[in-house]
C-alpha cells in the first residue's frame, strides 16, 4: 500500500521485481491487492525473480525478460527437521512407498521409518499446499494472460500445472529463462529489444544491489515518486558495547 499509495491507478503498472521467493499467502495477498488496483500489468525481471516471485510474475498481463533473467519452479517449500523440502517430493515420497509396498510387500519394512517421518498430516499438508498454489496461479492467468483466449481456462491450467511439476524441473532452483517461458505461451517481451529500457533496468538493479550491500536494507518496495517501504535488518547489540 504504501508503495501504491499517489500512484494513478487508470495506468498500467510496470513492476521490476527481483526476489528469491517468500510465503504463498503473502503472495497472494500482494496479487489481489494489485488486481484491484490495476487492469493491465507488466513484470520486468532484472535477473530473477524464484517460487513466489514467478506466482506474481504469471499474475501479470506480460513479462519483460533479458537473456540472464529467469523464473523458477513454484512448489510450495515445508520446513522439516530444520530444513525445507519441495511438497512435491513429499507426496512423491509416498506414493512410490505406496507403489513399492503394493508390488512387494517386504518392502513395507523398509519405507516404514521413512512413512513415519511423514504423518497423515504433513502428507495432506503438502496436497493441499500443492493445489492451493497451482489453482491460485491458474486463477490469474485466466483472468490476465489468457482473458481473451477461448481456451483460456485449459491454457491456464497447463501453465500452473508446468511450473508446479518439480518433477520435471527437479529442483526448486532450476532456471527457466525466457525462451521456455514463451514456449509455455506466456506473453514475453524481450529486454535486449529496447536498450534504453534495458539501461533503466539494469542502472535501478545494480543501484538496489548497493543498497542492500552498503546498508542494513533487506528489502524495500518503492515508486517512481520516491514512496515506498523499507525493511532494515536490525543488528543486535554487542555485550561489550557502551550504552547509548
């Protein structure tokens, strides 16, 4: 909000968005905010923008991406025994455990410790998880990308479904450029076509990156009228130091 706040929203927006990724129901929160607010909206993507930076990336009406920016994967990540794990690999977990018990049930003793670290919960968790995400992301294409296609609603199904399958990609990391994010139909305009664009860009990118280098910012969103917000990282107080 106050990174909108004083804009006209009768324009289009134009995002550069460059993010490692965050929390699915923030994302979607930020998206339906700025739905409400604008009916036509681009992405620029410097370098990358990873998991939920691509679920807003395909929120918008096109993406503008050079040869070295690149989208990811969108699997929902749960944190398990003080790590993260795709929710994909959860529920693939389990049913090749399912398939292999099935074929062989002597098998059943050795995926039981595996199946207990599992629980009923965490399965269920990681379906829900997987399907709230991809039916969120096909919601927005339907309504943005592909409004005026007839076969819309299918289209936008097989994107969400794409970018959801971390078994094709095989790593939540992976690098999907703009080449295979136009290949998935997506609307993409490329960075090199416009090079006064691509010095805007690229200038606002490497100015970012020296403001989270010189300076407590962990992340800030800000406009072209110079509002925005600011998140610092606060450093705790040495023991030794003086007070005050």
């Amino acid at each position: 909000m106050a990174g909108l706040h004083g804009m006209d929203y009768s324009k289009g927006l134009t995002i550069i968005l460059h993010t490692p990724g965050g929390v699915t129901n923030a994302t979607e929160t930020i998206v339906e905010y700025l739905h409400s607010k604008f009916t036509d909206i681009e992405v620029v993507i410097p370098t990358y923008a990873m998991s939920a930076g691509t679920m807003i990336s395909l929120a918008a009406n096109r993406l503008i991406m050079g040869k070295q920016s690149q989208l990811g994967p969108i699997d929902p990540q749960m944190p398990i025994g003080g790590r993260t794990v795709s929710a994909r690999a959860i529920v693939d977990q389990f049913e090749q455990a399912k398939k292999d018990i099935l074929a062989d049930p002597r098998t059943a003793a050795l995926w039981a410790s595996p199946l207990q670290s599992l629980g009923p919960a965490l399965l269920m968790e990681a379906r829900n998880a997987l399907e709230y995400g991809e039916t969120m992301v096909a919601r927005w294409l339907a309504n943005r990308r592909f409004k005026e296609d007839p076969n819309g609603q299918k289209l936008a199904a097989d994107v969400a479904s794409y970018f959801n399958r971390s078994d094709a990609h095989k790593s939540h990391g992976r690098r999907i450029n703009c080449d295979e994010a136009a290949a998935q139909k997506l609307d993409v305009i490329k960075l090199e076509d416009d090079q006064e664009l691509q010095e805007i860009v690229l200038t606002n990118y490497h100015l970012a990156t020296l403001v989270f280098a010189k300076s407590p910012c962990v992340k800030f969103i800000m406009n072209q009228l110079g509002r925005g917000w600011v998140k610092n990282f606060v450093m705790p107080a040495h023991p030794n130091a003086p007070n005050g």
